[in-house]
C-alpha cells in the first residue's frame, strides 16, 4: 500500500525542486510532474515526488484528520 501526504510548498528551488513543509518536516522534492506549482501551494507528495496540487481546505482537512489518527489508538486484527 503506498501512502501520499499533503505538502506545502515553500519555496520553489531550482532543477524542478521544491523545499516543502510535511507535518513540520522540511524536506526536497520534485515538481517534475507538478511544474506550475508555487509556494503557498499544497502538493500531494509520495516518494519524492509531487504527483498533483491540492485545494487547501481538502489538505488541510486530510492533514486534521492524520493528527487525529495520531491521537486515537488504532486497533489491528490478524
């Protein structure tokens, strides 16, 4: 199973990189598939990658809903 996150996009770098924010996280990523992306944007983000922007009220809605499964024990069944 493969999991992307909302990111925001700080700042723009060159070669198609961007410095983005990931749960507090700084992190470099490429906008290859996301060229028109810019900072204060949100970005889906997997493996390095920005695959596609994202509204902010839906990332900011997803990443709520990531700390609240954080704070809530998760029950796993075999």
């Amino acid at each position: 199973m493969c999991l992307a996150i909302p990111a925001l996009v700080l700042r723009r770098l060159e070669a198609e990189e961007a410095l983005i924010d990931a749960g507090g996280v700084q992190l470099r990523v490429s906008l290859a598939l996301v060229p028109e992306a810019a900072a204060g944007d949100y970005v889906i983000v997997h493996a390095g990658f920005a695959l596609s922007r994202l509204d902010a009220e839906e990332a900011l809605r997803t990443l709520a809903l990531f700390a609240e499964l954080q704070r809530e024990p998760v029950a796993v069944s075999r």
